[in-house]
C-alpha cells in the first residue's frame, strides 16, 4: 500500500504536461539570455508550437524582472513572505508539512493529559435519568455505597466491592447518587449491553483518547499514502486500564488517596464475554494487592455474582452488598408524596408489585398517561402467566409436578431452599432445566446471602395465587409431605 502510493507520487511528478514543458524552454531561453549578457533575448522560432501551443517569447530585462518579483512578493501574505524569505522553495511543503504534523501531536499528547487528570480531580458519573422531584431519598443505602466509593488513603484500603440486587431495585440511581456525593475521584463506567463497545465506554468515562499514543510517522502515513491508521485496532479496553492506571497512580501521589472505579450493569459482561469480565476481576484483584485504585462492580442477582464468586479473585472482595426493594412504608411515601397517587391506590399498587421501584416507576407513570389500574394489573399479570404457560407447554408431566411443587411452596414459604428443592424432585438434570427456565422467565430468582429460591417479584406470587391456586392444579404430594 505504501509502495504503490510512492510509485503514484513519483510517477505524476515525472510525467510531463504541455505547460511544464512551456515553463521549461521559458527558463532555459531565460538563463541564455543571462549569459550572453545581451539586453535582449529574441526567440526565433517565436511561431514554433509544441502540443499545438504557441509559446511566447520572453522579453524581459534584469531591472524589470526585479521589479516584477518584487510586486509579487508584495502580493504575499505575512505567512507566506517569511515563508519565502526563509525557506527554500522546494523544502516548504515538507517542513511545513512536519511542523503542523508535530503541532498537532503535541496538542493531542497535552490535551489529552490535561483533560484526563481534569476527570480523576473532579470525578465523573453522570446523573439519574429521571426528574429531581420524584427521587426517594434512600438515606442508609446511600450512605453505605457512599462510604465505600469515596476515595480512602491507601493504608485503608482493605478489598473491591460487588453491589447486587434484582433488576430495578435501584441499583444505578444510588451508585451515581453516591458517586456524585462523593466527587473527585470517582470514575463511573456504564457497561454497555453490547459488550464490543466497552473500551469506547471506558475511554469515555476517563475522557481517554485512542490518539494518545499517535506516533508522528504513523500520523504522516496515514495522512500522505492514506494507509489505515491504527486507532480502530488500538481501540480497546486493555490500553484504556493501562492508561487508567497511570493516572490513578498520578491521582494518588498528588492527593494521597486511592481512586475508584465503579463498572455498573456488569451483566452484560457475564452473559457475553465471561473473559472480560475474569480480566476485569483480576485487575481489581491486583490494584487491591499494590494499593492502586478501589473496584466497585454493580449487577444484577444471578449470573454476575455467581460468576465472580466462583473466582480465586473473589477472596480480596468484601461481601456482597445488597439493594433491596423498598419496605411498605417507603414504597407508599414514593407513591403518595412523590407520584401523587392516593393512598389506596397506592395501596393497591404495593399488594401487586412490593417495593419493586421500576414496577412501581412504570406503573405510575402508566396512572399519569390515564391508565386504569385494573387494566395495567391485568396486563401485568397475563404476561407472567404466558411465560409460565411457556414452560409448562415444554415440560414432561414430572418436570410439571416440580415446576407446579416450586411455585406452591413458594406460597407458603418465602424461599425454598437447595435441600428443600432435592427433597422435591430427585433427578438432577430435571431440577436443573426447570430452575433454570424459570430464572430464565424471571419467574424466580436466587437470594444472594442464602442462594435459596424466591419469586422474583411480588407480582410473580400474585399470579400463581390467581391463575394456579384457584384452579387446584397443584400435585402437591411431596409438598404435604414437608413441613411448611
Ligand atoms: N431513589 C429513587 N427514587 C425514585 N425513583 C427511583 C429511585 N431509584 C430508582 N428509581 C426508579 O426506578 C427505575 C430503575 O432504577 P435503576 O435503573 O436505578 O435500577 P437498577 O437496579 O439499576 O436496574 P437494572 O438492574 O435494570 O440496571 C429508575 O428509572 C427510576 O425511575
Ligand atoms: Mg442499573
């Protein structure tokens, strides 16, 4: 590639236009006319045409032609006088050429660092997305995750952090409230579902440019011969923790405490790429060990936890720190003061949902656009139904018998246990496929302290209640059998 654009550049200079060729009999018959130390230079074969061009004889005196530079050189620019003065004519373009191409890598080199200890002095995370007014001050969690993301001096730094609860307890909204509270040197990496975007992810967060370490020859190159420069294939997340962990050492000598480096919704990282998230552990793992940074991971129960539990990494982690949802009292001050809903609907709205918040958030929201409860209840509940109509439709009549066991016990017990689920159903690979499926439907979900089995919310309970219960589909020997 590079060849072939050398070859091009040569060749066009080599070949000759009928305008060159004019430029180059003017300038020979010039300099004759010079060193004959004749007053005039007469061209004889002034008819004479080349390419079908006529060419002009040149008639010009050595005061004239001073005269006539010098009325050019008056029509230059600043710029282009000094430019002329100084440098010769045929270096212009090169040194030119390199001085804009130094600039501006030394520009993108200063900028860039500038722009990054900007982010590790005063933070960055962004804020929740939703308006002020209906936010529900969460005073203990939030001083908990405040105390942990707030940057400590490396003596006390003891472990990385994993922050769980199921999806929409609120997980996002207190990190970043936390975050923010807690200010200069905090980074908050927002996962991307698509994973492949993680590095652009992270290089945002710490306003990292991929242009850090342009080489001036590659600059050039790819400015010149147009070969690819290598920002794409450079772009990834490895060289943005290299860059990472420059500044937080940088962060650290000048303010004499241990960053933090929160990476919220990392389920997308257990689901799609178990390595980076492996890597990512490990990395955590080793800036505990040198007293580099602190890593909070936020996710959601389930595959995330169980993922990085299972780690030899997990050993300089703290344990686990749940978000729950919010109690009844906390769920009906939400509604009533903060969504403007009447208290017996906000009632209503607790017995179908608990204290999920996203469910509680989407419903309100739903009321405001002129919904009826009924419907929205109905709604809600029909969808769960499908997704258990969904797998019972695949199972065998003894995975029913367990499925319909799981979701009976569950009405009479909060969680069931692992020993209480072999109790049910014997044969593994059965007790397997059917929690799995029903985890899968966010029918169920694991508990994180216990690793028992629990609705995943409370509407999942209310539908079994209506849609099961009632009809006394149940096959609930081995439930009788145990002591609820
Ligand atoms: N403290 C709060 N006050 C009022 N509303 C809240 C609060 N926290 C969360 N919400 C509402 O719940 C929604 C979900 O919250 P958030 O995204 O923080 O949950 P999450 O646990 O991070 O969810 P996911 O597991 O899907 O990432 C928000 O969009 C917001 O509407
Ligand atoms: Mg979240």
């Amino acid at each position: 590639m590079f060849l072939r654009h050398v070859l091009l550049n040569v060749k066009s200079t080599v070949r000759l236009s009928p305008q060159t060729i004019d430029r180059l009999i003017h300038r020979s018959l010039a300099s004759h006319a010079k060193n004959s130390s004749s007053q005039k230079v007469s061209l004889e074969d002034k008819n004479s045409e080349t390419d079908g061009k006529t060419v002009q004889p040149i008639i010009e005196t050595k005061g004239v032609r001073k005269e006539r530079e010098k009325a050019d050189f008056e029509r230059l620019s600043v710029v282009e006088r000094i430019t002329k003065k100084y440098l010769p004519s045929h270096i212009n373009s090169i040194v030119i050429f390199a001085i804009v191409g130094i600039g501006y890598v030394i520009y993108e080199q200063v900028k860039n660092d500038f722009e990054i200890k900007y982010t590790f002095r005063f933070g960055s995370c962004p804020n929740f997305k939703f308006p002020e007014d209906q936010l529900l001050e969460r005073k203990e969690l939030l001083d908990t995750l405040t105390s942990i993301v707030t940057p400590v001096p490396d003596k006390l730094v003891s472990s990385y952090y994993i922050v769980v609860g199921d999806h929409g307890t609120g997980k996002t909204t207190l990190i970043r409230q936390a975050a923010r509270k807690a200010g200069g040197g905090v980074i908050y990496v927002d996962v991307p579902s698509n994973v492949e975007k993680f590095g652009a992810s992270f290089a945002r967060a710490i306003r990292f440019n991929f242009k850090e370490h342009l080489r001036l020859s590659t600059w050039i190159e790819s400015k010149m011969f147009g070969s690819p420069p290598d920002e794409g294939k450079e772009a990834s997340w490895e060289r943005v923790l290299m860059s990472f962990r420059k500044y937080a050492h940088h962060y650290r000598k000048k303010h004499g405490r241990v960053p933090v480096l929160i990476f919220d919704n990392c389920d997308s990282l257990a689901k799609k790429d178990q390595k980076m998230l492996e890597a990512l552990q490990d990395s955590a793992k080793i800036a505990i060990d040198d007293s580099q940074w602190i890593t909070v991971f936020v996710a959601s129960i389930g595959e995330t936890p169980e993922q990085m539990e299972g780690r030899s990494s997990i050993t300089r982690a703290s344990s686990f720190i749940q978000i729950t949802d919010l109690s009844e009292e906390e769920a009906m001050t939400y509604l009533t003061e903060k969504r403007n809903l009447s208290k017996d609907l906000a009632h209503d709205m607790y017995a179908l949902y608990g204290g999920r918040l996203k469910s509680l958030q989407k419903a309100a929201t739903k009321i405001d656009h002129g919904l009826s409860f009924s419907n929205i209840r109905t709604a809600n509940l029909n969808d769960i139904r499908r997704r258990l109509e969904k797998i019972r439709c695949r199972a065998t009549t003894q995975e029913e018998v367990f499925i319909f066991n799981i979701l009976c016990g569950l009405l009479h017990k909060s969680e069931l246990t692992v020993d209480e689920l072999i109790h049910m159903e014997e044969d593994v690979s059965i007790r397997q496929k059917v929690l799995e499926e029903l985890c899968h439907e966010t029918i169920l979900t694991r508990t994180v302290s216990s690793g028992a089995y629990i609705f995943h919310g409370q509407s999942a309970k209310v539908c079994v209640e209506e849609f099961y219960k009632e009809k006394k589909c149940f096959r609930c020997k081995s439930i009788k059998d145990m002591l609820f």
